[in-house]
C-alpha cells in the first residue's frame, strides 16, 4: 500500500516534486528521485530534467558560504543525496547517442554536490563529511579528475578542495590516500594548462592581440585554486609539524616532481606567470619549512633533544627532495622562470588586453605573486644548506644558487624610497611583506657557511674551468665574483645591518600590539645573525671585523622573539627563545658592548616562561 499522500515521480513533474513541503514530504521525494536517478537504463530526459532541477534549486550566492543550508539542501543531504551522487557519476557512461547529455547529468549531479560542501555550516559539514567518509566517496571522485571532460574533474577537484578545507576530514585519510589526491590534482592543473594554451593558440581570431583575457582568466583561477587545495591535503596534523610530512613524502615522493612542474609552469601568451605558480612554490616551501618556534643554527640544552628529533625528520624531507632527478635545476628554474620576466614584460603582456587602473592592478597582482615565488626558492635554499651534507648536496650545487642569493641580498627600497612605477612594483615584489630583504641574505650566508665548512672557499678564485654539475643558469665568473673576498666583506657589513634594520621593523610592530607579525621578524634577524656568527667560526676570524656585533644582535633578536610569544601566551616558544638568548650571550666578546640589563632582561623571561608553562599544565589537569 502507497503512503497516504505519497507522490508519483515523473518527468512532467519535476517542480511539483521538489516544490514539496520540508521537512518529511520534500525528503521523501528526494528519496524518490534519488532512487530513480541510479536505475539502470533511466530515460536520459529524466536524468537531465531532475539533475537540472535539483542543481538550480542547491545554487547559491556565494556569500551564502559556510552559512548554513536552506531547507531544500537539508532534505537533499537527509534523502541520501551524497551517496546518490557518488553513485551516479562514478557509473560507466553508455555508449548512445545521449553520451553528451549524461555527462552533462553528471556535471549537475558533482554541481549539486558541490554547493552541498559549500554552503554546509559546522555542524552540517561533519555530517556530510561522515558520509563521504563512511560511504567512500572520495575514492569515488578521484578517477573522475582524470576525466577527459574538464567540467567533470574541475568539478570533482573542487568538491575535494572544500572538503580538504576541514582539517578532519582530511585527517581521516590514510597518508597515502591525501598524497595519491594531490599528485591528482597537480595533474589537473597542468592538463588545464595545456587545455588553456592551445585554446588561446586555436583562438577563431588567430591573432593573440584580439583574444579577450577575460575568456582565460576563471580556468587560470581555478589553476591557484586547486594548489592551495593541494596545499591543505599536504599540510601537516598538528600544524606545523615535521613527522608527518616525512611520511607523506615518503609514501608519495613523486608530488615533489609534480609541485616543482606547477611551480615552473609557463607563462601563456598574453598571460604571464599566474598565482598558480606562486601557490605550487609556497605548498613545495612548506613542505621542506622548519617548525616557527624553532630558529636554525640556535640551540639550547633545553630544546637540544627536541630540535635533534624535529631535525632528523626534516633532513630526511630533505633527502627525499635531493634523491628526485634533476632537484637542484629544479630549484634553480622555480627562481629563473619568474626572473627572465621583466615588469616591463608584463605590462606588454597585459597592455594587449587592458587599460587604465584594472591594468595597473593586474601588473601588481602579478608582483605580489612573483614576491612569493621569490621567498620561497629562497626558503628552500636555505633549508637545503641545514642539510648539505646528509643530503648530499655537492659543492657545484651550492655554487649554483649563489647568484640566486645573492640577486636576493641587493636593496629592496622602502616604501618612501620609490620615486617611479619601477621603484613601486619592485617594493612591491621584494618588499617588506615578503621579507626578501632579510631571506636573501641569510641564503646568501648560508651558502658561503657551507663552502667555508667545507674548506671550498677560497679555491673557488682559483678555478680555470667551471666544476662538474655547475647550473648553467650561472657561470664560473659570476661564482667567482660573488665569493671574491672584498665581496664577501661588502655583504657582511650589508647583512649586519639588514639584522638591525628587520629587528627595527618587528620593533615597529611590536609597537602596534602586531605580535604575530613582530615575532617572525625577530626571528628572521635571529637566522641571519646565528648564519653571520657561524661564517665567522668557519672562517676562523678571517672576516671577525665585518661581523662585530652579530652576536650581540642574535641575543636581542631572540629576547625580542621571546617577549613577542610571551604577549602571546605560546609559553614553550619563549621558553626556547629566552634559553636561546642568555646561551648566546655567554659567548659574546666584552667588546661587543651587551648591555647586562639584556642578559637580566632575559632572564626574567625565562622565569615567567616558565611560570606561565606550569599554570597552563595546572589547568589543564583541574
């Protein structure tokens, strides 16, 4: 016997179906529907009515995310529309003349789904989260990002991308599972990179100046999209943390080889370099990154065994990027692929396309991006030089990036400084909110501490021929010039005021209670200082002049850094600075001039450090 008051479903009458009252009518309909949806054989124009229907209903504006669903979207998620979805389209498409018409079924099907993830609030998100989980879903959508139809796998890529927003989720997948996904997702950037090109290369109009950049900019967009994607399904649980990096790389080391391929992706005519180069070069930084409450090259009894353990996981990160083929020119391109492109370059690019303020605009969009291009080869430099030589990292290697370093270590201007759009751009590439004036020369120390250790320094101006494995990116001369000792001393006195001026800055916002910005400032003046005072001891004091005050700057970097966690309440933090910054002290020279009010300065830090480390144990127990 039928439902009293039960419904029939047809085609003919879609709206009157999903127009049911909710709560227990509309789900029951859905259920219906749902049903009818995954019986084989189901007429095509059912498919394409219902799934249109039901997609028009679930779209929203987007400021509707993360709000919370309407009662439509809540009786589809009750009727099983998660589960109906994987179901639907993960069903081999059949081979009749309505081929087109089902797949574009299934692309409302992932739609609907998607505006489901999307405009889930807390509380509706673990629910469908659980039943993604539980029902296997993603192991369903995964296939589908390598569908030939590019609305089916961006579809199912951004399906994925909202759910890798929830930290629990992604938590719930195997290491192998999140690692197999992101080398998917890389493959879908690039196969949308070459979809893209050849688009703009068979463009009806033949001629690159007439093609509407407009047409290009959503798929370009949706390239940055789905590396940050990449980015959350490779971010380690808890934050920050080395371990499980080490095993994803280990289960999936070839994401590397795809990141670094994002990361060096070419520019497409009359579109240069786009954010999705910028995101591929910060997600591959991250990988390879030392924990933030950690200052390389700074240690303490304190923190020694933990600093041992959180090392040894992340020189084998590092090993992992070393053993893939090519790494170093790889590294090297990452940085190349965005310098061979001048500001002037862009702007023709745009120009084409562009006028007045949007065109300003885009060319500093494109900036910002080639800024975090910049830091981060930086950043992976610099980690690289902490574990040259359990990585085996050559001396040709380390020579290979010192141009790298040292076009990084030239003066940034501030802000006042610019006088022309040149001047603005370049502050706005290399500036203050990038920190390439301070990464610059702690890569540039960093690899000369490594030449000195090694007894590599002063032969290299005697070499007549370049060394095997040297990057062509460079050239013997150019090495040799970098590593002149008269050089050498010109950037020390450089860097020793870049220390100074950086620890100025996180002053400055210390200042204006910016707490979580002053701390990495002081930290980075910290880097630079501890990597000038190691050159020091590797070349036996045959630069000491160029670095008189190093020290004395290292410990009031980290007594800086640990005041800064302190107005944090991130105890632990300033526990390890504080111990840092009177360990530090006890080796500085009386002519270095420390003011004893600093060392009692910090002292006192390491009691309230410590104070406040108990009562948060204290009260966590109560």
């Amino acid at each position: 016997m039928p439902v009293q008051g039960s419904i029939s479903v047809t085609t003919d009458n879609v709206e009157e179906v999903l127009s049911l009252p909710a709560p227990e009518r509309l789900t029951q309909g859905l259920k219906k529907v749902f049903s009818k949806l995954l019986e084989p054989g189901q007429n095509i124009r059912f498919l394409r009515e219902y799934t249109t229907a039901i997609e028009r209903r679930l779209k929203r504006d987007p400021s509707f995310a993360g709000q919370g669903l309407d009662d439509f979207g809540k009786a589809c998620v009750s009727a099983g529309m998660v589960m109906t979805v994987a179901g639907f389209v993960s069903r081999p498409q059949p081979p009749t003349v309505h081929f087109r018409e089902y797949q574009l079924a299934q692309q409302n099907a992932l739609a609907s789904l998607y505006h489901i993830c999307v405009g889930c609030d807390s509380t509706e998100r673990i629910t469908v989260a659980e039943q993604i989980l539980t029902g296997g879903v993603t192991a369903r959508l995964m296939p589908i990002l390598d569908h030939d139809n590019w609305d089916l796998r961006s579809l199912s890529a951004c399906i994925l991308i909202t759910l890798a927003a929830d930290t629990a989720y992604v938590g719930c997948l195997t290491i192998a599972t999140r690692g197999e996904i992101a080398v998917c997702l890389c493959c879908v950037v690039l196969r949308d990179l070459e979809r893209i090109g050849d688009r703009i290369e068979n463009h009806p109009t033949k001629m690159l100046g007439a093609v509407d950049i407009n047409e290009f900019h959503a798929p370009l967009a949706h390239q940055q999209h789905v590396l940050r994607g990449v980015g959350d399904f490779l971010k380690p649980h808890p934050p920050h943390a080395v371990r499980p990096r080490l095993e994803l790389l280990k289960a999936k080391p070839e994401v590397l080889d795809y990141l670094f391929d994002c990361a060096t992706m070419p520019g497409l005519p009359g579109y240069p370099l786009s954010a999705a180069n910028a995101a591929a070069s910060d997600v591959l930084a991250k990988l390879v990154e030392w924990p933030p409450y950690l200052v390389p090259g700074v240690s303490t009894p304190m923190d020694s065994a933990l600093k041992a353990r959180e090392w040894k996981a992340l020189s084998q990160c590092l090993t992992i990027v070393t053993s893939r083929e090519e790494w170093m020119e790889k590294v090297v391109e990452v940085w190349m692929n965005m310098v061979e492109q001048t500001h002037q370059d862009i702007k023709a690019m745009f120009e084409e396309h562009l006028e007045g303020p949007p065109l300003d605009e885009a060319v500093e969009s494109v900036c910002q991006h080639r800024g975090t291009i910049r830091v981060s080869a930086l950043r992976i430099i610099i980690n690289l030089t902490h574990a040259a030589e359990s990585c085996g990292i050559s001396n040709a290697d380390i020579e290979s990036f010192l141009h790298i370093a040292y076009a990084a270590s030239r003066k940034v201007p501030s802000r006042e400084e610019c006088q022309t759009r040149d001047d603005h751009l370049m502050f706005v590439e290399r500036g203050a909110a990038h920190g390439e004036s301070i990464l610059g020369p702690i890569a540039l120390t960093r690899l000369l501490v490594v030449l000195a250790q090694r007894k590599a320094l002063n032969g290299i101006q005697g070499l007549q021929k370049p060394p095997n494995g040297l990057s062509s990116s460079t050239c013997l001369n150019h090495v040799q010039h970098i590593t002149n000792p008269d050089v050498i001393r010109r950037f020390l006195l450089i860097a020793l005021e870049r220390v100074k001026a950086n620890t100025s800055v996180g002053r400055d916002r210390a200042t204006e209670a910016q707490y979580d910005s002053a701390l990495p400032a002081f930290t980075t003046s910290a880097e630079l200082a501890v990597a000038l005072v190691a050159f020091d001891t590797h070349t036996k004091g045959q630069y000491s002049n160029e670095i008189v005050g190093a020290r004395r700057e290292l410990v009031i970097a980290l007594g800086n850094a640990s005041e800064m966690a302190l107005r944090q309440k991130v105890y632990l933090v300033a526990l390890s600075f504080a111990y840092g910054a009177v360990s530090a002290a006890e080796t500085i020279p009386d002519g270095e001039g420390l003011d004893p009010s600093i060392i009692e300065k910090n002292k006192r830090r390491i009691l309230q450090a410590e104070e406040g480390t108990r009562n948060v144990y204290e009260g966590s127990r109560t």
